[in-house]
C-alpha cells in the first residue's frame, strides 16, 4: 500500500523489543515466590478484564525477566481467529505482575511509536489481516509465534498524530469496556435470579409448590413426517451467543432416516449435546419443521409455562441431576426414559409465568446491552480502517 505524506514503514522489531512469557511448571521451582500473572482471558480487544487474576510460581531470580511495565502492549498468541492481534496497553494496574507464554508483551520505543497507537493498529483490520496471513490455523482456530509477530509491517504517522488518533479511539475503548463491565454484572444479576426464582424454593419449598417428575409433564411428541419435509430439519446446537434453534443447511438426506414433525412451544434437545446446554422451546418461525429421534421433542402440559421450563433447564443444578441419572463414559447420551426420571418442584402455573416474565425481562435486558456493545466495536472497526490507514487524516491543533 502507498503510505501518506510523512508516514514511516517499519518492522516491529526494529522499533519495539518483543518479550515472551513464562509457561506453566509443576516442577519444583527453587526461590520460588508467587506472583500474580496476566492470562488470555485477561487481555480483551483494547481493554484489560482484571477481575480475576490468578498467582503462578517463579524463581525470584527470574522474576525480572517476565515482567509487565507500564506502557507494554499486551498481544494475545491465538485462539478464535477474532483474537489474532487483539491486544490492550498495560498501566501498571498490578503491581509486580507476568504474563504466560500465550501472551507477548510488546515495549515499543516511544520516541517513535506510542502504546496506544500501536495496540489500535495491531487490532486493525490491517494487523489482523496480516496475522492472519501468517499463522498457524486449524478449525476455527489460528496462531502466531514470537518470529511472526517481529516481522508485522509497522505504519504509523508522526507521534503528535499517532496521539491524536490515539486519543479519538480511546473514546470507544471506554465505551466498550463499560458495556463490557454492565454486561458481567447483569448476567451476574441473571444468575442470581434463577437460583432465588427457580433454584431456592425448589430447595425451601414453597407456598402452592408440588413435587412432580419431567414424567409427568413432557410427552415425547412422534408424529412421524409423511409430507417429505425431511429438508426442512431443526438443528439444536450450542450457539456462541448462546443456545441457537434453527434450520438445518445440510443437504444430505437418507431415506430410510425417520424424521419426525415439531411444534412450535415444544420441548426439544440434543440426546448428546444437551449435556453442554443445547435445550430449548421450538420457535414459531420453524412450526412444522422436523428432525429425527437423537433431537427429540415434548409436549408440555397445560400446568407447566414453556419458558419456566426452559429456564429450569438453564441452571446448572439441571446439569448436575442429569449426571446423576445417566450412566456409562465417554460420549454420554440423554434418552426421553432417564429425562423423565428427573424430580422437580413445580410452583403454580401463576407463579411460573410471574417467574417467567422476570427472567425474561432480564435475559432480553442483557441482549440489548450486547447489541449496543457490538455498535460501538463495529463504530470503532470502522474509525480504524480509515484512520490507522492514513485514508482519513486527524486535523492538528496548533499551539
């Protein structure tokens, strides 16, 4: 790319020192001394996640070698490919704190490169498109190594240019770390919920409650498909936002395959992968759809609120019954016979739908929040592409 008027182009080891952190040993360590120390899930895209740091052990002498200074850039290894390049400015928030092996440190020289200006770069679309030219991939997964990193094609303006760019982008950086933040704590509050809504007086008891087993209020629905819709199949998957129903996109189709109808506001799972979440209510935009006996479906009675249900199944005491009721290792099953087995204390059908309403109401809080969250990244990515590149200019206030 042609660089703009007053722009430079350098390796990143010609401006900055790359530093590598220290890895995992259960071996006895000699002076050791423990010390708090900066993970993946530490580093976020332009901000630092710090509520939960954990302690490694280090020989004292050592302890100078992997330490993180204030003005460092901390870039991630790998992992999804949506991390390759991610990365925030460490201002010494801890004091006498490391960083492990799959996260570099980069101390940029800062008479010509500021930490700032350079973390949004390697953020970029131009920093990702470069690790991701370079790394290591497999499914869904991709990689750097120090060597990589060294040769990353730096492009940057002068320093009072680099600071006014800097600066603007900060704005979002703030934006999204306090959506960031709002986020945790509601979905902290939602959990609360359904352990004081649904969890506790299961376990209490409470006024109108009864004890009933799934047995008796979910119905495996068999209704066998005659009409050939066997194309229009439901998927039940462990969704990255979240549990997903939706249409299956295969087109593989077996005849001799059975495949059967579901309704909307039916109970419906993965024999296999319920274990890891992927349960829910059958949306009315897929009524009629079908899918074949390892992703069965329930009729619910009319006692029982379909949405009470479902955030009964979304506690983890759920998944901690089920595992008493299923037996065997390895690849676990979950058949409609064990699912009946399972006890549950049932409050009125008013009570439920009381219940219902407010966790709903904070379930739906919580995906406004992560949309706005998304806006304000997708503002930024678009900021990006157009400052970092030197296609927009920042217009320089004279002293």
């Amino acid at each position: 790319m042609r660089l703009p008027d007053g722009w430079e182009k350098s390796r990143l080891d010609k401006i900055a020192f790359i530093q590598t952190g220290i890895a995992k040993n259960k071996k006895l360590i000699s002076n050791a001394i423990q010390v708090p120390y900066l993970r993946v899930a530490n580093v976020q895209d332009g901000y630092l996640d710090l509520s939960e740091i954990k302690n490694i052990s280090i020989d004292e002498k050592k302890l100078d070698r992997f330490l993180v200074r204030t003005g460092d850039v901390l870039l991630t290894e790998g992992g999804d490919f949506d991390k390759l390049g991610r990365g925030a400015v460490w201002k010494g928030e801890i004091e006498s704190c490391v960083h492990q092996n799959h996260v570099f440190v980069v101390r940029p020289n800062k008479e010509k490169i500021l930490p700032a200006f350079l973390s949004s770069l390697t953020g970029s679309s131009y920093g990702k498109k470069y690790f991701l030219s370079c790394s290591k991939q497999s499914t869904n997964l991709a990689s750097i190594n120090s060597t990589q990193l060294k040769a990353f094609p730096v492009i940057f303006p002068p320093l009072p240019e680099q600071k006014a760019i800097a600066d603007l982008l900060s704005t979002w950086d703030e934006a999204i770390e306090k959506t960031e933040k709002l986020i945790k704590a509601k979905e902290k509050r939602f959990k609360w919920l359904l352990n004081e809504l649904i969890g506790k007086p299961a376990v209490e008891g409470g006024v109108g409650w009864r004890k009933t087993f799934l047995g008796e209020v979910l119905t495996e629905s068999r209704i066998l498909d005659t009409e050939n819709n066997s194309r229009k199949r439901i998927s039940v998957r462990l969704h990255l936002k979240g549990v997903e129903i939706r249409e299956y996109r295969g087109t593989e189709v077996d005849g001799a395959t059975k495949y059967f109808k579901r309704r909307a506001g039916q109970f419906i799972y993965g024999k296999q992968n319920v274990f890891r979440g992927s349960l829910g209510i059958v949306p009315k935009s897929l009524d009629g759809y079908c899918s074949t006996q390892d992703i069965p479906s329930f009729d619910i009675a009319s006692d029982v609120d379909s949405m009470w249900l479902y955030f009964y199944f979304s506690r983890q005491h759920f998944y901690k019954q089920l595992e008493s009721i299923t037996t065997g290792t390895g690849s676990k099953r979950l058949n409609p016979s064990e699912l009946y087995k399972i006890k549950i204390s049932l409050p009125t059908i008013k009570s439920q739908k009381i219940i219902a309403a407010v966790i709903t109401t904070a379930k739906e809080e919580i995906d406004l929040i992560k949309k706005m969250a998304e806006r304000y990244r997708a503002q930024k990515r678009g900021l990006m592409q157009k400052l970092l590149t030197g296609e927009w200019r920042v217009r320089l206030e004279r002293a």
